[in-house]
C-alpha cells in the first residue's frame, strides 16, 4: 500500500512538471491567460444520492456554459487528499461587461479633477499613524458612470483583463451563481448555487485570495493586496497605524469596508471617552481619603459602635458596621461627584459619535462611488429563495411586469409563529435572570453565615463581604447562562427568520438583526438592569421583610450603596465577552486551519495548489459581519446604558477594540476564504438601533446615578440636614441608618442567638424609631430624597436631551464640500455622457440619417444647457 501511495506521488509530480503556471500562487487558468474568478468544488461520494448529485451537476454546469461563463476541472487525483474535485470558473469579457449593465456597476469615465482636500496643519504630527499613498489611495480617483455595452469607447478601458477588479468579477459570477437553474424537482424549478451547497451537490464555493498572506505572487500579473493587507494592516504591531480602507473596499467589496471604517472611528472617538472616563476614576482615587462616609464606617468609634440587623433570617447574627469598611473606600472609586459629570458628559458623547459618524459615512458614500445605491439595493437585491419559494405572481405597479409575491394571509401566519417564537424566548431569558435572583438569595444567606464563622476568610473579611461574594458568583453564573442561551438562539433566530421569507437581501438581514439585538439586549443587560433599578429597592424593614416567592427575603445593597455591585456584575459580564469573544475569532480558526492543513505541510509546494489552500480554509458566511456588528453594538450598550457605575468602561472599551481591527483583519485575510464582495451604502438598521441606544442611554444613567448611586440622598444632607458647618458630612452615616427594636422582631426573622444582648439594630432606610408614634414608618427626609431623585432625572434627562438635539441640529449630515462635490461630480458626468451622444449623433447626420436624427440631435443639445442650468 505505501508503494503505491509514492507511485502515485510518483505520477503527480511528472504531471505537473510542465504546468509552470499551476504554481502555489496560480490564479489563473493552465494557460495562464484566463483569470479564476471563483471555484466549486464537491467530493464523488458513491452514495444512494450519488447520480442524482451527478446529475444536478451537469445540467448545472451546462447551464453556466450557455450563460457564458467557462469552466475548467481539477480532477480528484490532482487535489492534495484525492478526493476532492475543483471546478475552476472564468467569466469571459463578454459576460461581465452584459452582467456590469444589468447590476449598474459604475466603472470610470474620467480622472477626478476636483482639488482634493486642504493639507491638514496637524500632517506632520500625524505622519507616524500613516501609510504609504500607494496602500492608502491604490487606484486615482474617477469620476464614473453606470456601465453601458452601447457606450464603451466613453470609459477608461486600458485593458480588458484588468477593468473590472476581481472583487466586481467574483461578484458578477456570484450573481449568475445564485440564478442559475440546475432542473426541475418535484415540480418545482430549482436553481441557484446555495440550494446545491445545502443539499450537498457542491461542497464549497468561493472566489480566490490573490496569493498567499506571507510573501508576494510569483506572477508580475498579480497585484498580491492580500500580502499587502497583511503586512500593512493585519498584523497588531501595526495596531497605531490608520486603516488602508480604500483598499479594504477594492479586495474585499463595499460592505466589508464601510464595517472597518464604522470600527475605526467608533474607536477613535472612544479615545476622548477613556481618557474623561480614566480621569473621573483618579479623581474618585485621590479623593478617596476624603471621602467622609467611608471614614465614619472604618472608624473604631462611629462604624464599630454601630450595630446592623441580620442580613438574612435566623442564621445570620448581627455585625457591626465597619466590617464593610474596605468595600465602602473601593465604591468611592465610582460614586462621587466625577459620575454626574461622567453621565451628562457621555450622553453629549454619543451624540457627537453618531453625527460625525453621519458625515464620515456621507463622505464614504461619495468616495467609493454609493450615492444613488438606495435605488439599485431594491432592483438587484431580490433573494434566490424568495423567488424559488412564492409560486404565485402579480404585477409590479411600477415595472408593470409580474414578479412573485407572498400572499397575505400566509405573511399573517408566519409573522404570528415568529412573533411567538420570539416572546418564548425572551420570557426563557428573563426566567433564567430569575433563577439567577433566586440564586443569590439562595446562597446569601450561606455565604453569610460561612464568612461570619469561618476564621480562614478574616484576613479579606473586609473586602470579600457576604453582598459582594454573592454578587461575583451570580454574575459569574450568569454569563455562562448567557453565552448558553446566545448559542441556542442564534440558531432558532436565523430559522425564524428564513421561515418568514424575507423579499430582499436587505430585508432579511434587518428582520434578523432586530431578532437577535432583541434578545441580546435582554440576554446581557437584564442582570445589570436588576442590580441598577431592583435590587435594594423592595426590601421592606426588620420585621416587615418582603420575600420573592414568599420564601427567599429580598437582597440589600451594602450600606456604601448598590453602585459598586453594579460595577462589578457589569466588567465581569463586559470583560468576559470580549475575552471570549476574542478567543473565539482569533483562537478556535486558528486552530481548525491548523488541523486542516497539517498533512500538506510535508507535500512539495507546488503541489498545494491556490485552490486548495483557499479551500481548506474557514467559511466568511453571509452572516460573517453581521456577528461582527452585534459584539461591537452589544459594547456600545455596555459603555453608554450603564457608563455612570463604571466610568473605566470606554478605556476597555477601547483596548479591546484595537485588538478587534486587528484580530478582524488577521482572520479575515490568513484565516478565511475570500468573501464574495457585496455593496452596502451604510451600517444599515444598526445605526437606528444605536440611536435608540443612545436616547436610552440618557435615561438609564439619570436612573442609576439618582437611585443606584448615595448622591443624591448625600446631597440632600449636605444642604438640608447636616448641623455641623465646619465638616457638613459628618454624620451622614449615623443619619442614613434608621433604628429597630430588636424586641420587636417576629420568630421567623429572629436570629437563633444574641450572646452580647443587643437591644437595638440598624438598617439602611429613613424610617421613625421605635418610641416614635409613626413607628417604622417613612420620615420626611425619605420624602424629600424621593422628590430631589426625581427632580433631578426630570433635569438632566431634559439638559442632556436639549444639548444632544442642539448639537445634532449644529452638525450636518453630509459635509459642505462633499455636497458641492457630489453637484460637481453629476453635473460633469452628465456633460460628458452628453457630449458622447452629441458626437455619436453628428456622426450619423455626417452619414446623412434621416429628420428623426436631427431632432434627436436638438433634444442632445437641450439635455446639456438643462445640465448647465442644474
């Protein structure tokens, strides 16, 4: 058997001994000529399946030839495992300048002559964060028309082999993939190169990277972009340098480029956020020692006399109160004065990042040829499976030729079991949050009881409290429910959404993309929304304890405040993502590569072919971005919703990112097929969902800083109750702290033992003592800290509001010069297209045309002075 195996090593080496350009770079046909613009390939497995596969093929393949396209086959015995057969497409001239008209590809008429921007004074600084002009500008800029097989000595065609980049050919070839029909099954006519994936008549298809990552295509031919994305962009040591995005977008397509510029300049703006942030947090580090809560709680005389009631029923004794000393110096780090100004500084923040976002994206537009896109989205864009799967037909109003359509009543069901599907889900998430409540009131009680006897815990007593165990374990607990969850989901979300058959591709993408932001949003903020706005809230008093379930007793917030619980579950939960989400990018297709290509490491190089490389590499799927978009969104949540309690999120933020561009480009270009490249004119429904994050955003941190944070009631001493004007804090603690009579305790709440004889207890509220004849009910100072939280959400929901609505009113959209370049741009091209016809049509009347011509020769010239007009 081993002799075997060399002889046939033996064959495969003399076979290709005269194929020079079957080299490990190759992509191109045997001739050399004829470029690969994609690649199909299936495995003859000799199954029941097996001649109807065979079959399909044929008439697949057949059909592709008449279309136009040319094929050429790697037999199973020239591929690395054989096993695998190859089938190489090229799509002649011919075709791609028919299909260029039919998707109103723009393709260059004349060399841009606007002057390009004023030179930024700041250059010179800026010159250590720049690349190369040839990898930031790869191609001159154009002024460009739609594409006309009529009209083709008007464009700039050098060469026909090089006019259309391989990312516009691979997706004409994908568009003719998508439609072609391979036979009729069942009845039905069935087509379209994602049917046959799925039913396992192709195993892959794909269009080539240019070379390898790591060194340069031996062929001059080549323009090897995918060795310069690599060295230029996809290694982290270039992590300070800007992104070539001019080149993004000609190797992978518009809408892979439009995604890293979003990334970009979300993360250039998260600059300025992390720095406020990081010093709002020193300010809360220096000014710890100053903090007189925290003082009076570590204080022998204050915080050591103070007796607390049980943190829980019968098990828990009483504790005094400086045992929380440590944990109320550390919630100083993110409860002082630094946070108001945080949270209104954030909110103006956001609105800064979406409007000049706006204008970044509205320049974009203009620079990679996306301005009248809107219009051809709904023509092009029309899904394979909509129109496989809706028999019946009607007439387009506007076209007035039929096209297929669902009809209402089965778009009612769908939306119905969607729907449901949808709520089940949602409810399963906030179930599992409950569970996660019960557990902390579970084991409260437990952990109380363990640290109160345990002599090993004494040392961190002070810092690992009963609150603040629970809380790191239910916050552990809870993000492994919610990557568990996130995991089951994904799956029934994408079912869902195929069910209900979306018309466009465009369609499909937002119906999902509300589906899964809707359960992600409820997934990963639901336990910081308990913690922010429940826990702490409903807790009753000694003897009139409310209870969830009529079992558990309902948590308390440590006598510092809640906010530092909220801080914890919220980097616990952030950091956890990004840790995993970045193992999981980076690491798991590192790894299955690795695996893949382990045996073809020992082969001789040229007998890896690019094919093969390409293909024993991980798939970019149509959902690829869309991943890619939801983390990145699903962090904008965590920095903008809960940024009051922990104003070192943007700096995570912020590192986590820099490593994401360059973890997204390292795996997107040495990790991954090569996408088929897509158009996209925008971020699309992600920009509606961050806007409504943003207006959210406002509200929650006006919420957490009023009734999450002690500012308020701290504030309401200050100016209202405090008697001692040389240290008007002092005795906040003592005031905070209401008293009950521990007689007064009924047995289920009782503790089983009281060796020192307490008469009293205090617990956090403002409730009259016990010889008082409004015994435990509510004082007037509750009342009066009850009215200033309001005031002041009402305040500074409606200061931010207004300054958010004032600065988006100031910024434009589309900047000034991109506007009068956008008029300059129309106006040529349309001079140009028209003095095109004008010579056209003076070339007929030379020829001595009939009157039709002369008059269409006037209404030419009438078409130019209108353009002038304009």
């Amino acid at each position: 058997q081993q002799t075997g195996r060399r002889y046939n090593l033996f064959l495969k080496r003399r076979l290709r001994i005269d194929k020079r350009h079957e080299s490990k770079d190759s992509i191109f046909f045997r001739d050399g000529v004829r470029r690969i613009d994609f690649v199909l390939s299936y495995v003859d497995d000799l199954n029941k399946e097996w001649e109807k596969k065979l079959e399909r093929r044929k008439e697949f393949e057949s059909n592709l030839q008449k279309a136009g396209l040319e094929l050429e086959t790697e037999d199973k015995k020239e591929s690395e495992d054989g096993k695998i057969y190859f089938v190489k497409i090229h799509a002649p001239w011919e075709v791609l300048i028919t299909y260029a008209e039919v998707l109103n590809i723009k393709v260059p008429i004349r060399e841009n002559d606007i002057p390009s921007r004023v030179e930024n004074p700041l250059d010179c600084v800026l010159t250590p964060f720049r690349l190369p002009e040839r990898v930031m500008h790869p191609e001159p800029d154009y002024f460009t028309a739609p594409f006309s097989k009529d009209k083709q000595e008007l464009y700039l065609i050098n060469d026909e082999s090089t006019f259309f980049s391989p990312s516009m050919r691979n997706r004409i070839v994908y568009y003719i993939l998508t439609r072609c029909p391979y036979g009729t099954e069942e009845g039905k006519k069935k087509f379209g190169i994602k049917r046959l994936l799925n039913n396992g008549t192709y195993s892959a298809a794909y269009p080539l990277h240019d070379c390898q990552y790591w060194k340069k295509a031996s062929d001059p031919n080549c323009d090897s972009e995918r060795y310069t994305l690599y060295m230029e962009w996809a290694r982290f040591l270039r992590f300070y340098k800007e992104q070539p995005l001019d080149l993004i977008r000609k190797y992978y397509g518009e809408k892979i480029g439009i995604y890293f510029a979003w990334l970009g300049f979300y993360t250039e703006m998260l600059f300025l956020a992390a720095v406020v942030g990081l010093i709002c947090f020193l300010y809360g580090l220096f000014t710890m020692d100053e903090n007189m809560s925290s003082k009076e709680i570590c204080d022998p005389a204050i915080g050591g006399e103070i007796i607390m009631c049980p943190l829980c029923d019968r098990d828990c004794d009483y504790w005094k109160l400086n045992t929380t000393c440590a944990s109320s110096e550390y919630s100083h780090l993110f409860d002082n004065v630094a946070t108001l100004f945080f949270a209104i500084f954030m909110g103006i923040w956001v609105t800064l990042f979406l409007e000049f976002w706006k204008r970044r994206q509205a320049r974009l537009k203009y620079e990679w040829d996306l301005v009248d896109f809107e219009e051809e989205q709904q023509q092009l864009q029309l899904r394979p499976e909509y129109e496989a799967k809706c028999t019946q037909k009607k007439k387009n109003p506007v076209t007035q030729e039929m096209e297929p359509y669902l009809p209402l009543t089965s778009q009612a069901v769908r939306f119905c079991i969607s729907g449901t599907t949808v709520l089940f889900w949602v409810s399963l998430i906030i179930a599992s949050m409950i569970a996660v409540i019960v557990y902390r009131l579970a084991v409260y009680a437990a952990f109380a009881s363990l640290m109160e006897n345990a002599q090993t815990l004494e040392p961190i007593s002070g810092l690992l409290t009963p609150q603040l165990a629970t809380s790191v374990t239910a916050s552990c607990l809870n993000f492994v429910i919610i990557m568990i969850l996130n995991f089951l989901y994904e799956r029934i979300a994408i079912w869902i959404t195929d069910m209900e058959i979306p018309r466009t591709h465009l369609e499909y993408e937002n119906r999902l993309t509300m589906k899964m932001f809707l359960f992600q949003f409820v997934n990963y903020y639901s336990s910081c929304f308990y913690v922010a706005f429940f826990k702490g809230k409903f807790v009753g008093y000694p003897g009139a304890y409310t209870y969830m379930f009529n079992r558990w007793r309902n948590e308390e917030c440590d006598p510092a405040g809640c906010l530092i619980e909220l801080t914890t579950q919220l980097t616990i939960v952030m950091a956890g993502k990004q840790i995993w989400g970045n193992i999981q990018e980076a690491i798991v297709p590192w790894i299955c590569n690795w695996w893949g290509r382990r045996k073809a490491r020992s082969n001789p190089e040229n007998l890896y072919s690019r094919w093969e490389q390409d293909h024993d590499l991980q798939i970019f799927g149509a959902l690829g971005l869309f991943y890619e978009y939801l983390e990145m969104v699903i962090q904008f949540g965590f920095i903008t919703l809960f940024v009051a309690s922990f104003p070192l999120a943007p700096l995570l933020a912020l590192m986590n990112n820099i490593l994401e561009i360059r973890v997204d480009s390292w795996k997107l270009t040495t990790q991954y097929r090569r996408p088929v490249a897509a158009k996209a004119h925008s971020i699309g429904v992600w920009q509606e969902i961050l806007n409504g994050m943003a207006i959210l955003s406002v509200v929650t941190n006006a919420f957490i800083v009023a009734f999450t944070s002690d500012m308020i009631p701290r504030l309401v001493y200050y100016y209202a109750y405090s008697t001692n004007d040389a240290s008007p804090m002092s005795g906040y603690i003592n005031n905070s702290l209401s008293v009950f009579q521990i007689a007064d305790f009924p047995t289920r709440n009782k503790p089983k033992m009281n060796p020192d004889n307490f008469v009293i207890c205090r617990y956090r509220d403002y409730r009259y003592p016990p010889d008082h004849e409004r015994k435990y009910l509510h004082t007037m100072q509750f009342w009066h800290i009850l009215a200033a939280k309001m005031a002041f959400i009402i305040i500074m929901e409606h200061v931010v509001f207004i300054v958010k609505f004032f600065v988006a009113w100031m910024i434009p959209d589309v900047p000034a010069d991109v506007k009068a370049k956008i008029k300059r741009e129309k106006y040529l091209t349309q001079k140009i297209l028209h003095e095109y016809e004008l010579e056209k049509l003076k070339e007929k009347l030379c020829r001595g045309d009939t009157q039709a011509t002369e008059k269409e020769f006037i209404a030419t010239e009438g078409k130019v002075e209108l353009s002038r007009a304009m």
